[in-house]
C-alpha cells in the first residue's frame, strides 16, 4: 500500500487570514477575521520548522470550505499529525478535526481530553465514540503527534513513539463522510491555545518508521512532503 499527501499546512504565513496548503487542495481560512486581518492569533510567530500559527484559544481557528463531497470515506485509510506547543493542558482542545456533513465532529486529535495528555477520538458509522490517549502526561514544549487509521484500528504516536491503539467492532468503520471540511484548532465550540506547525493528512496508514521521517519537515525528503510514497 501506499500514503498519499492530501493537504499540508506549513503555517509560514506571516499575514492575512489564510494558511496555504502546498498541495493546493485545502487552503484554510482563518477565523475570526477582520479587513484582511486574523484576529484570533498571532501569525509569523517562531515555529518548529520556520514560523508557526499561534492561536489564542477562545476564538482563534481555520477551516477548509464545504467539499461537496466525501473527503475521506469508510473504506479509507488516514493519516494525521502536527507539531504543537500548548499552553494548556488542562481541557479538550482540538489541533485538528474533521466535520461531517451535519457539522458533527467525527474525528479529532485533541490535547487534554484526559488531563494532561494527547488523545485522538474516532466516531464510528455506527456511533460509538473511541479515544485513544498517550500513555504520558504532558506540560509544556514541542510535541508531534499523529494518528492513523486502518479499518477499524486507530493508533496515537506521540514524538514517533506509539501511544496506544483502539480497535472498534468489526462491524463499525472508524471513518465516515467528512463534506464538511476540515478543522484546525477549533471544532464543536472548543479552540486550541497555542502554536501550531507543519500539519499534515495523508490517505493511508502510516507506519511508525514513516511517521518519525515525517518529524523531520522538509529534511524527511520530498516523497514524504509532497508526493506518493510506496510502503
């Protein structure tokens, strides 16, 4: 099998309110906003690689626009990560997420779900909630964390390490139709405090090997920052 690049955000930007996707699919807008100024955080702010977005966690955050379409479906294989510096550790706050086409959020990868922790949170086709959490606590500093889902298994690195894994009932897909569009840093009324950079989503599975090259920004090679890579 193979992962494919689908969208990658570098939060370079240093103004306006709109983070590029370098593969020119999901350009994000920035909310909210005011003449051609973001007003939810600060941008051009020192990052991992380069600068960073910084959000300020009571209002700040970006979306993709309505698809009009299924982005990831059942049957997909998915890949998520970024790199983070929160300021809180405290509460449920979403890096990134994807909405349903009712505006539901079935896939998040928040901070502090469980205190003090990464988590990623799957909703099934059939409903149920699955949370995966680090086996660590977190408090402060860099983190890359990423999550990726195979039929119905979902597995959370943190740092490139493996976290834990959750597995629904067979019956149960872990992805669904996701037309709404694709969240960053904010989803259902929660908003992420602090920095984020490099924010990446792949279709399939990545291993473990392929998400510590991933760590790496650009020095991972270009197979990994812009095209198709066989596994």
């Amino acid at each position: 099998m193979a992962i494919t690049l689908l969208a990658r955000w570098k939060c370079d930007e240093t103004s306006g309110i709109t983070l590029a996707d370098t593969t020119g699919n999901y350009p994000a807008t920035l909310m909210p906003n005011s003449g051609g100024n973001w007003t939810g955080g600060t941008l051009g702010v020192a990052g991992k690689f380069g600068a960073a977005a910084s959000f300020n966690g009571t209002s700040g955050g970006a979306s993709t626009a309505a698809s009009g379409s299924t982005i990831i479906g059942p049957a997909t294989a998915l890949t998520m990560a970024c790199w983070a510096n929160s300021t809180s550790y405290a509460s449920d706050k979403r890096m990134l997420a994807f909405a349903n086409s009712t505006g539901g959020t079935v896939l998040g990868l928040p901070v502090g779900r469980a205190s003090g922790k990464f988590s990623a949170f799957c909703r099934s086709s059939a409903g149920a909630l699955i949370q995966i959490d680090s086996a660590s606590t977190y408090s402060s500093g860099w983190h890359h964390v990423a999550v990726t889902i195979a039929g119905t298994t979902a597995t959370l690195y943190v740092d490139g390490g493996t976290g834990a894994t959750a597995t629904a009932s067979a019956s149960q897909s872990l992805l669904a139709d996701t037309a709404a569009g694709i969240l960053i840093a904010s989803s259902g009324g929660v908003f992420y405090p602090g920095l984020l950079d490099d924010i990446r989503i792949y279709s399939g599975a990545a291993t473990q090997a392929e998400i510590q090259t991933i760590m790496l920004g650009d020095v991972g090679g270009p197979m990994f920052a812009r095209r198709r890579m066989a596994v």
